[in-house]
C-alpha cells in the first residue's frame, strides 16, 4: 500500500503534503504495534519465568503426604482445595485449585 502511495506521489496524482502525512501516520503505526509487541514480549518473558519458579517436587510432596493422611493440617487442605459442594442426594464435589494435566 506504501507503494503504490509513492508511486502516486511520484506520478503527481497527489501532492507531496499528502504524502508526508499519509506516510508519517503509517510510520506512527508501525512505531505503536512495535510497542505493543515488546510489551508483550516482556509479559511473555514475565510469565515464563514465574512458571519456572513453580517447585514441582515441593507440590508432589504435599499432595502425597495429605493422600497418605498422615499429618494434615488444615493449611494444606486449603492450599489444594478451592471448595467442597454437596447435593441433595448427598454426593460431594470438590474442586481443586490446580487443574490436572494429561
């Protein structure tokens, strides 16, 4: 699109004026969507590096200890347990905080 906007220029079908601005919003454009690029890169990058921080083993380790039942503390409940729902023919569902990975 550029292009063919300098080819008009060039053939005189519009005038340098219109050009400049054309051309100038086009390179303010171009500079905002950059930004926002290395904005979400920088997100990215935050994100990944809060993922790698997740001790995996620290997390295996509870869960086997409160599945063992062997010295659960209510913490630990709460630290895997998002809430418990009972319905009317007594059936209960819990929900965890974490979603499990296949």
């Amino acid at each position: 699109m550029l292009e063919e906007i300098y080819q008009d220029k060039v053939n005189k079908i519009i005038r340098q004026e219109d050009f400049e601005k054309f051309y100038s919003k086009k390179i303010e454009e171009k500079t905002k969507i950059s930004n926002e690029i290395k904005i979400l890169e920088y997100e990215i990058k935050k994100q990944k590096e809060e993922l790698e921080k997740v001790d995996i083993n620290k997390i295996l380790k509870q869960i086997k200890e409160i599945l063992s039942l062997k010295n659960v503390t209510k913490e630990m409940y709460e630290k895997l347990i998002e809430k418990i729902e009972f319905d009317s023919d007594k059936n209960i569902f819990i929900k965890f905080k974490f979603e499990r990975c296949i």
